[in-house]
C-alpha cells in the first residue's frame, strides 16, 4: 500500500477498495467506481491497487454498454477546491467514459499539483500512450506531458515528450531549445 500517512487510512482504502472489487463481480459498475474512488481518497497514490484496478472496471463498464457521465456530473466532478478534490472528480469522469483523454489531463494536473508523484507518473504515461496512438497527436498535450515529468523528477520523459512536440512544431526555436536543455539533464541523471 502507498504511503498515506497511516495505517488506518490504508486499512480504510484497502476495505474499499475490495468492497469495489466485489461490486465489480456483480456488474455494479457504478458503485465499484464510487468505491474505488472514495479509496483513492485515504491513499490517493495506490497506483496498483486503486487506480489500474479502477481503470480496469472502467474499461470492462465501458464495453458493457455503460453510459457516459450526465452533463450534471460532469459538472458537479470538475470542480473541486483542493488537488485532490480535482483528481478524483476527473477520475470518476474518467472511470464513466474511459475514451475521453481531457479527463486523463485533469488528473495529470491535479496530481502533479497534490504531489502525487506515483498516480501523476501513471497516468502521464497513459496520457502519452492515447496521444502517441491518436491519429492527429496534440502539441498541447505533449507540452503538457513534458512539464508535468518534469514536475515529477522524471527528466527523461520530459525529454521523449518535448522530442514528441518538436516533431510536430520544428520550426519553434523555444522548444528546440528546450530539447537541447532537457537532452543535457537527462544526461546528466
């Protein structure tokens, strides 16, 4: 289990999140993603136990016909006054519709601002992944990607990224010296 502080949070995380895991069992998508997520809530980094194992529900949700988040959740779950608030809303919505990237981007920003090292690194990759695969890959996102690795102490895929965005700009002199600035520190690690 993630570090969150204490024992007690991570017993209470654990509970829930196999309380979600039963849900799952039965089909009851809905309240596994509610489960998973108020876990997240006492041991928002349990990469491995919350977040894949709630990306894999959302998935098995998704081809079983579930339905997207209403505009009212959208609505209620993007607002959040803390990072934390923010990164579980986003991921919610991102349970609810698993295709939908700028959810995937509200929880890469809202756990690069919690400081949640380990849940910013997995779902940066994902992020990276979807856009690498995207027929029409986005310079925002990969300029996204390279700030928040950055952010992360992970200069060597802020360096992949920002080599993603030069490709796609290579007329930007800024982000080609960028590159060459993240190719020495990377080098230097």
């Amino acid at each position: 289990m993630p570090e969150t502080g204490n024992s007690e949070q991570s017993a209470k995380a654990r509970e829930l999140f196999e309380r979600g895991r039963k849900a799952a069992e039965t089909n009851n998508f809905d309240d596994a993603i509610n489960l998973y997520v108020e876990g997240l809530r006492f041991a928002p980094d349990a990469v491995q136990e919350g977040h894949i194992k709630l990306r894999g529900l959302a998935l098995l949700r998704e081809t079983k016909g579930g339905q997207r988040p209403s505009q009212a959740e959208v609505d209620a779950h993007l607002r959040g006054e803390t990072a934390l608030e923010r990164m579980l809303g986003a991921e919610y919505l991102l349970a609810k519709d698993p295709s939908h990237l700028p959810y995937g981007e509200a929880i890469l920003e809202a756990a690069v601002a919690g400081g949640y090292k380990k849940t910013a690194k997995w779902i940066a990759d994902l992020v990276f992944l979807a856009n690498n695969n995207a027929k029409k890959p986005s310079l925002q996102i990969y300029l996204l990607l390279k700030d928040s690795y950055a952010a992360i102490g992970r200069s060597d895929r802020a360096f992949s990224a920002c080599k993603c965005a030069v490709r796609l700009k290579p007329e930007d002199k800024e982000l080609a010296d960028e590159l060459k600035r993240l190719s020495e520190q990377f080098r230097c690690h």
